[in-house]
C-alpha cells in the first residue's frame, strides 16, 4: 500500500481583489455589514463552511470563482466603495480619540485580558468577559483612541461544545492553524520577534502575533514554540485548561510576559488597564523594572506603577477570583523578591487582607493593592465590590472603599442586525454619529409600526430557520433517524412569542428555572390559541459537572413529547449563535441568583434590534429597568434561603408571563400588529441603546480613569521620580508614628446636647494627640449621619479646622455640623492622614476613630 504525502494548492488573488485581502487581516469587518456581504458573495457556501473566515476563505476559494468576480463590475463597484470606506475609517481625523476629550491621552492605554472575543472565527474566548473586551477593543478603535491590547493566543481556544443522544455535553478540542486566522507572525528582520520570561529555572519563550481590530492592535503572545520544551509550549495550549500550576504560569506570561511584549514592540505605556486579574503580575514587573532600571527602591517604584494601573472586577464572589497557595507563590516568585529587595513574606501579603495571615495569594487583592484605580462593572456590582473587598481598607467605612463602577456596554454595531441599522438610516438619520446621545433615540417613535414589525419578524424567521437546520444538523451528527431530521423543520413557529435564554451555564444562573414548575410550563407551551417557545443554548465549564446536569436537564425537556416543537436547545453556543438570537427573539430571559450577575451584556444587545428583556433587578438591568421598557422578576428576598428565592422568583416568572407579557404579545387590536408590544420596543430601543454601549462605556474609562492615571504617572516619572520617592519616603515616616495619633477628648458644645432645633448646628470640639505628625498631614473629620442599629445611614462628613495647639504634640480642632432635618442622628470623629500626591482618600489603609 504506497504513502501519500499531503500538500495543498492555494488560489492566486488577481490584482483586481487585492482589496479583500487587506481587509480580510483587519477585524473591521467583523461590524461592518457590507464587507461581510462582499465575502459572502464569493461563495455563500464556502463562507458557512469557513465559519465566516475570510482570510481562510480566499485561501480555498476556487481560482476560477475569483477570476470571474474579478470581470464583475458590479462586484468591483462595491468592492471599491466598501475598500473606500475602509480606508476612509482608518484615515478620519475628526475622532474622540483626536479632536476630543480622548485626544488627552498621548502614549497608549495598554489593555491586559485572558481572553478577547470579536468574532466566531477567532475562537480566543469563553464567554462574557471575552466578548466585552472585544467589543471594548472595537470601540477604542471607533473613538480612535491612543489603545493597544496584550493577550494570550490559544491553540485549542476554549472548547467545541457537542450534545450527545443522552443531553451529555461532550467538549471537544480545537486545534487552529493560525495561518488561517486573520493575524501576522511579528518579525523582526528575517526572524519571529521572540520575547522570553523565567519561569522557575528556565526561560520560557513566547511569538508574538499581531490581530488588526480597526484602529487599534491587540498582541497575543504564544508558547508553542521550538525554544521552548514541551511542557512549556503548553503553556498557551488553552483558554482556562490544565491545573493550578498551569494557571500560574499562563498568568505569569500574560502578565509579565504582557510587559516585556510592549518593551519588545518599543510601546511606551501611561496607562495599564487590566480586564480582571489575571494579568496582575504585569504590576510586579512594571515595579521590578523600576527598581532595576532606574534604581529605585521598591515602595518608590510602586507609587510609579501603582498611578498608571485600572483595574477592573468582574467577580461578584470571593471563589470566582484567582489565588494561589504560599508554597507555590514561593516556589515562582521567591527569586522575583530578591530583585524587589524585599522579603519574599512582604511579597505575599501584597495578595492578602492582612487580616489573617493564612489567606492565600489573591491576584484581585494583588491588583487592587497596586492600582490606583479600580471598578466595579454595574453600579449594584460596585456596592457589592466595595462590600467584598472591604477587609483591603481595614476600619473604612465600605461606601469609602476606593472602587468605583462602571457600568459595562456592548459594541452596538456589532449586536445590531443590518436591517435595523438601515431602517435607523431612514427614519434616524445617522446613527452612529449620535450613537450616545438620549435625545436623538426619542427618533424611534417615527419608525411606523408596520416597518418595526416587518423587520423583526424577518429577523426572527431567519432565527426560526437557522435553529431548525442547526438541530438537523446535530441530530443527523448523533445517527438520529430519518423522521427525526424530516420532523426538525417542525420545530419552531415565527408567528409564536418566542423567548430566548442563552449564557454560560453556572449554577448561579438558574438555566433551569423555567423547569421547577412543569405542568404551568405544559400549558404555556400548548396553548391553543397563544402559545409561547423557549431556545436556549450556552456552555458549561468541561470541570463544571453542575452545569453541565443543567444543560442536560434542559436538553431532556426539550425532547419530551408535546414540547419538542415548542422547546429546544442549541449546541455549541458561539458569538454567531448569540448575534442570531439576539436579532430574533422577541423577549430574553435572564434570571441570576441576585447579586452574582456583575453585569451582563447579553441582554443589552436585544433593545438595538427591538427586543425586550424579562430580567431580575441584578448588575446592568437593575439600571436600565424603566418599568416600560422590559419586565423585572421578583423582588429580593433578604436573608431568605436560596431555595426560597428560586421558588419566588420562579413564581413571578409564571406570574409574569401568564398575565403580562403573553396576553400583551398577542393583543392586536387591528388584528394584525401587536401595537402595545410595539411601543414597548421602541422604549427599550430608546432607553437602552444610547446608554449601555462601549462607546459609552470606552469614554467613561477614558475620561474618569484613563486620563487621571496617565497624569498622575506622568507626575511621579518626572525628574527621575522625585514626587515617588518623596510620597513613599512620607507614607513611611507616616506608618511609622501614626500609632502616636489618638483622639483624647470629643466635646459637644450646644447647651442642649440632646435636643438640636432644625437650622442650627451641632458645635463639635475636638483634642487629638498627633504626636510627631505633622498637622498638615493629617484631616480631622466629623463622620455623620442618620442613626440606625448602632450605625450610621447616608452619611457625610464635615473637615474640622485646627484651632489651638497644646505644645505637646495634641491640638484643638472644631467644627458644626448642620441639624437640617429632625430626625435621629449619630456622629463619630475621626483622623487620616493627607498629602497631594495621594490618589485615594484611604490610600495609606490608616484611620483613626473616636
């Protein structure tokens, strides 16, 4: 029997569509409709087959197919316009990032993340936290703002997800040749640019690839590389896989390796923002580099890091974020604290509360610790943030804890269906120009309902079709029978209320609670006369054994008789399922245990394509909630169990559904268009869309963080970072006599204590013994407030001024605080210290109380 040797054969591009491979490297075809339209048109049954990949359809396109497009004027009309366009985008000058207030920040925001999400066909991504760093890269580009990105490239990406006959998800492996993805090796000469981290004993070696996202780069870094042993080259095999050590050591090359990639590439950064924690090494890098390079020492060094980091958290629970074990911290970084010149134990606790000294090594700690800039992703998720983290600040007060929030978005053009796009053209004008501004949404009510109607309900018969054959396709995969396929164009009806439920499937999601009442979810599914259907898809964790017994109790329903027309659940949940979805349902449900949801984006994508969301009051929705716009699921139960709360907030569900929702869905007062349906979309439409975008979202960093943190690490760089070593010098004489600091004596002067008249003040005088501080290094407050249980509701503080000096290291300070209202009111004194190169209030973790 001979052996074959493979080889392949790639078509020659003619001269004439040189423009589609320029564009084919640039992801800016990823959100724009008539690019995409000029790929499909080479060959719509390459472009389904290649995951909608151009880069690796031009390489199996028949050279036939291209000459013949080639002699298409009209093809080469629309490839010029659409080239024009392109090249029209890259070259604007009039951009946020240029002319507005983004043109602030003159050397890059470096923008550090695990995984990016832009497309089906980079599948560098798991799930939410891809995807909003994706859409935030896209509009970064779209504002043109001064931004790069630092990544990981996976081989095996996260996982292909299959459902066998028994609902079991099995996740099978990715293997990419990155040649076949829109990205370019960096060289440099005639050799890959190489950058190399140590790890244990050995350097570790890593390429660095190039991903074109419009204006902006994204730079991923990849292990499998001839320098590098076997184990090593694993390194980067796959998003979220292999042990604790290998999360280590994926962690040290985003991070530290993230670092050493921009000094390679010869990027200057001001700012470095990291999109959860895992790549909080690249501040103990930056702080090495500091210390070796310009000689400082470490906590000098750290003022100097710490000005330039954002950090952002997504994790609303203490086990959702990264931490390692000391023995394993030590057996990594023990070398790395000698060239701190620091104790490896001084090292550690950088990653704890320093409450108890066992704790493990938390990353989140780590990167709060060293950022000056930290935030919560919806407002409810900063509350709970602030809450969480709160042990970090010892003796703050928890509204005090310095973690901010904003809230998160999605890249509308992205999410927003083409016939939506052009139908805001029409009625709208421009829309992306005025994409953020409120005012210019209240258009939507000169969209006549006729066109509303007509363009989702072509949506979601392109929905309808598209699940039938992805279940067709799945069901001829597991040798289902010839009936079964024939009966898969059955399921689904576009003239039905369709609702979709799509996510990651954790626990904390709840994808079965649709389930805990069977016989009301029969009826609805039966009604004769307004029935409802349910599609739901999403993944679980391969270790997630939990999650994956709830895809398949959903997948089992699905299959029971009398609810598989009305019920079914798509495998393989990818950004292209989720643009589908989106653009097609009519309603998403979305019902997290409160408040585990940090944010959510999934159902901000539903309002720019007339959907509506049916959501409990957790992260973005407990914002975006108008009352006319969606529906809220239950309320909060305080200190009810969690079964408790499933049972009420799957009561309001059915509650919900039976009495508002269907009965309003199907109220079509002319017999043909649902009209108050329609006004609840084109609310949602106008509430949701120019508010909870990353163009909105992008600025909001810019301008609240991005542009204070490159200030500030522009101040303390300056003069070979005098203002650091000055700040670090005075926090360490600080800490060193504020035990000294105490409040001797509080003294109430109004001649009635008790009793204050509305309008006066309470006069406050104050004895506090600062010891060998100095006064002006320190703020003496009144910490006020409503009282309640022992504590203080909506409190306020009110600076008293310093008058008197005993000699003896104690001064006088007094002060009033107004009695506006009646009411039960407490108060408390208190002492921090202050200094203006101090980027938080509690930035030294010191206070001290009466």
């Amino acid at each position: 029997m001979p052996t074959f040797q493979t080889y392949h054969v790639t078509p020659t591009l003619p001269g004439a569509l040189e423009p589609l491979r320029e564009m084919s490297f640039n992801l800016w075809w990823t959100w724009e409709p008539s690019a995409r339209r000029l790929f499909r048109h080479l060959d719509p049954e390459l472009w389904n087959r290649t995951n909608h990949n151009p880069v690796r359809m031009l390489q199996l396109s028949r050279q036939l197919r291209l000459e013949e497009v080639s002699q298409d004027k009209a093809f080469l009309r629309e490839l010029k316009e659409v080239h024009d366009a392109f090249r029209n985008y890259l070259a604007r000058k009039d951009t946020y990032g240029k002319t507005g207030a983004g043109g602030a920040i003159k050397n890059p925001v470096a923008y550090f993340s695990a995984e990016f999400g832009f497309h089906e066909s980079i599948p560098n991504y798991s799930g939410g936290l891809g995807i909003l760093a994706g859409d935030h890269c896209k509009s970064a580009s779209d504002l043109d703002l001064n931004f790069v990105a630092i990544g990981l490239l996976y081989r095996h990406g996260y996982f292909k997800q299959q459902i066998d006959k028994e609902g079991v998800q099995e996740a099978v492996n990715l293997n990419q040749n990155f040649h076949d993805l829109p990205i370019r090796e960096v060289r440099r000469g005639d050799a890959n640019l190489l950058i190399s981290v140590r790890i244990l004993d050995r350097e570790v070696f890593a390429k660095i690839w190039q991903l074109q996202v419009g204006r902006v780069s994204l730079y991923l870094l990849d292990t499998e590389t001839p320098e590098n042993n076997a184990e090593d080259r694993l390194i980067t095999a796959e998003l979220y896989g292999g042990d604790l050590e290998m999360r280590m050591r994926q962690e040290i090359m985003l991070g530290i390796g993230g670092v050493k990639a921009l000094s390679a590439l010869g990027i200057e950064a001001d700012v470095f923002h990291m999109n959860e924690g895992h790549s909080a090494f690249l501040a103990l890098e930056r702080i090495r580099l500091n210390v070796v390079e310009r000689k400082l020492d470490f906590y000098s060094a750290l003022q100097v890091v710490a000005a330039a980091n954002v950090f952002t958290t997504h994790t609303p629970v203490p086990a959702g974020n990264d931490s390692f074990p000391r023995e394993m911290m030590r057996k990594y970084f023990a070398q790395f604290a000698k060239d701190l010149n620091i104790p490896f134990d001084e090292l550690f606790s950088f990653g704890q509360t320093r409450v108890n000294p066992s704790d493990p090594f938390s990353m989140t700690i780590l990167a709060l610790r060293l950022s000056r800039h930290a935030n919560g992703v919806s407002k409810l998720h900063g509350e709970v943030t602030r809450s969480l983290w709160k042990d970090v600040w010892t003796g703050v007060p928890v509204h005090e804890v310095p973690i901010t929030s904003i809230t998160n978005g999605v890249h509308t053009k992205t999410w927003m269906a083409p016939e939506f796009s052009a139908l805001y053209r029409k009625y709208l004008r421009d829309w992306e120009e005025h994409l953020t501004e409120p005012d210019f949404w209240r258009g939507v009510i000169d969209i006549p309902d006729t066109q509303l109607w007509e363009t989702h309900q072509k949506l979601k018969l392109r929905l309808v079709e598209f699940v039938r054959e992805r279940i067709r396709m799945r069901r001829e995969r597991v040798g289902e029978s010839p009936e079964a396929l024939r009966s898969a164009n059955q399921i689904l009806d576009p003239e039905i209320l369709t609702i979709g439920f799509a996510r990651r499937f954790a626990t904390y999601k709840r994808g079965a609670l649709l389930f805990s009442n069977q016989e009301r979810l029969h009826r609805l599914l039966n009604d004769t006369t307004r029935p409802v259907q349910f599609i739901f898809a999403g993944k679980a964790h391969p270790r997630d054994e939990a999650g994956k017994a709830l895809i398949q109790e959903v997948y089992k329903f699905s299959r029971q008789a009398g609810l598989e027309n009305r019920l079914v659940f798509v495998e393989d949940y990818d950004s292209y399922i989720a643009r589908r979805l989106v653009q097609g349902v009519d309603l998403w449900l979305n019902h997290p245990l409160r408040p585990l949801e940090a944010s959510g984006t999934s159902g901000m994508k539903l309002a720019p394509n007339g959907g509506l969301n049916l959501s409990v009051l957790d992260g973005w929705w407990r914002e975006g909630y108008n009352g006319n716009n969606g529906w809220a699921i239950g309320p909060e139960i305080e200190n009810g169990t969690i079964e408790f709360q499933n049972e009420v907030d799957a009561g309001s569900l059915y509650q919900l559904l039976e009495n508002q929702i269907i009965p309003l869905y199907y109220a079509k007062p002319d017999g043909k268009l649902p009209l108050a349906w329609l006004q609840l979309m084109r609310e949602s439409i106008r509430s949701v869309t120019p508010v909870f975008n990353t163009h909105r979202m992008v600025k909001e960093y810019t301008e609240r963080l991005y542009i204070p943190a490159a200030k500030s690490h522009k101040d303390f760089s300056r003069d070979n970072c005098a203002a650091a070593t000055h700040l670090s010098q005075w926090k360490s004489k600080i800490r060193k006599d504020w035990p000294q600091v105490r409040i001797q004596d509080v003294q109430i002067g109004n001649t009635d204590r008790q009793n204050i008249p509305v309008g006066e003040s309470l006069q406050l005088s104050t004895r506090v013994h600062l010891g060998a501080v100095d006064p002006k290094h320190v703020r003496v407050e009144a910490y006020h407030g409503e009282s309640e249980n022992g504590g203080i509701k909506n409190p306020a503080v009110t600076i008293l001024a310093e008058s008197s000096q005993n000699g003896d290291g104690s001064y006088v300070y007094q002060g009033s605080v107004p009695a506006a209202e009646s009411g039960a009111y407490g108060f408390s004194v208190r002492v921090v210290p202050t200094h203006p190169h101090l980027m938080q209030a509690h930035e030294l973790r010191l206070i001290t109380w009466s």
